[in-house]
C-alpha cells in the first residue's frame, strides 16, 4: 500500500495511509502515515465500533491537513 | 518506469524462481525470507491544496473487497492480484465479499468501515469536515509480489481514475 501511495503523492494526490505494520512503512516511506494497533482486519476500527473507526479516520485526515513534509509516522494515541 | 531500482525485475524474477516451492506451500515466512523489499530514504510529498472542509477526497483499500457481480479477487494465486474494483453508489453497501487470503475476513466481512471506511467518510462530508468524496473509490488485494507490475500498470490505472473524478486527496486503508 505504501507503494501506492507514494505513486499518487507523485501524480498530484495527497495521501495519508493507515498503517498496521511500523517496520514496512519505515522502510517504503508512505508520504503520511498514522500506526494503529492491529490486528490485521480492523485497521480502520472494530467491526460496527463506529465511535473507534471515527477516530482512527478523524486522527488520520488530522495528520493529511497538517503534515508540513514526506515520510511522516505518526502513531495514533491510545483508546480513551 | 517506475521509481524501484532498474534491477529489481530480475531480482523479482530470481526470488520467485528460487521460493517457488515455499509459496506453492503458503510458508509465507521461508517464501518472504528473501524478498527484495522495496526500499526507499525519502518519500515524495504533494501538500493538501486546499483546507480538508474544501477538499474532494477518495477512500482506497487494500483489504480484498469487490461487490455483487464484481470478480472476487484470486487469493490463492502465489502472486497475488494484480487487478482493483471500483466502488461506487450513493449509499452504505448493501453486499460485499473479502478475497485476499493473507489475513481473516471475519471483521471486514462483518463490517466493512473496518477496512473501508466508507461510512464514516460519508458522516464527515455530511458534517462538513471533509468537502466531499469522489463518484468512485477503489479496492484491491494488497497481497501481490510483483512491485514492477503494481507501480508499472495498477497504481497508474487507479490514479487516472482519481483524477479523472477529482480526488485532491485520498485516505488509503491496508490490512
């Protein structure tokens, strides 16, 4: 998926990408990325925990509207 | 020419020649063992044009989804799948089937905001966070060995789709 990104970032598109897997996206370098906790299967949130996938998807596009440079990581804070 | 390094596809061809059996055995850990990962030191950067409550945005998944009448995506091809679907419709998807075979769609087939959060991408235009989201989004199985192919054909395809549609900015979701 970091490939991907990257490839978007290079045709115009800005890109934030959540990520399950720090050592891949440490090593390809998506232009922004947020690490969530796993496992594989609900990177984006519980099934129908909507309060969970909101803020997964909210602290990602927080990290797209204000990163000032390429190869961002970030990790999201802990579940309240 | 994509930004891997010019002999990655020979690299490519030696490992899959070499880990063949491994991956005919699904032993994903002795196959990968060898992988030429790609690797990069800095990443390309595009900034957001405009403030995100203005901004046209599409959702990308790498979890496997295709909808009714789709093709289900090949997931016990060794090396992957190369193709993506298109999802598009105005409403929360009322059918969907995950392929990818490298992790469980027990979650994802339950719900599939947990890898393609589609519904709450909506709820954010509708509350005027986001400024809206394009026609068509994208899906496709992130297990698929050949990075040549992916950057070569399948990331240029879906970027023309994008633009095509008016994407500033794309929120993409990997398992």
């Amino acid at each position: 998926m970091g490939l991907v990104a990257r490839y978007l970032e290079s045709r115009g598109i800005s890109t934030v990408s959540l990520s399950n897997l720090a050592a891949a996206s440490e090593r390809v370098k998506p232009p922004r990325a947020l690490l969530v906790p796993g496992p594989r299967g609900q990177t984006a949130g519980k099934p129908h925990d909507r309060a969970e996938q909101r803020r997964r998807v909210e602290a990602a596009l927080d990290l797209l509207e204000h990163a000032q440079t390429g190869g961002v990581l970030k990790t999201l804070n802990p579940a309240p | 020419m994509s930004e891997l390094s010019l002999d990655w596809p020979q690299r490519y061809r030696q490992w899959l020649h070499s880990s063949r059996e491994w991956l005919d055995q699904k032993n994903w850990s002795e196959a990968f063992r060898t992988y030429p990962r790609p690797t990069f030191t800095s990443a390309p950067f595009t900034p957001l044009v405009e403030p995100l409550h203005r901004i046209r945005l599409a959702l990308i998944t790498s979890g496997g989804l295709s909808l009714p009448g789709q093709p289900l995506f090949e997931e016990d091809n060794p090396e992957g799948d190369a193709s993506f679907r298109t999802i598009e419709g105005a409403g929360p998807l009322d059918d969907w089937t995950i392929r990818h075979g490298h992790y469980d769609p027990k979650d994802a087939q339950a719900d599939y905001n947990s890898v393609f959060p589609l519904d709450v991408l909506r709820e954010l235009v509708h509350q005027g966070r986001v400024g809206s989201l394009t026609a068509r989004h994208l899906s496709f199985m992130g297990y698929q060995t050949d990075a040549a192919r992916l950057l070569d054909h399948t990331a240029p395809e879906m970027a023309d789709i994008l633009i095509a549609d008016g994407a500033q900015a794309a929120l993409l979701v990997p398992v």
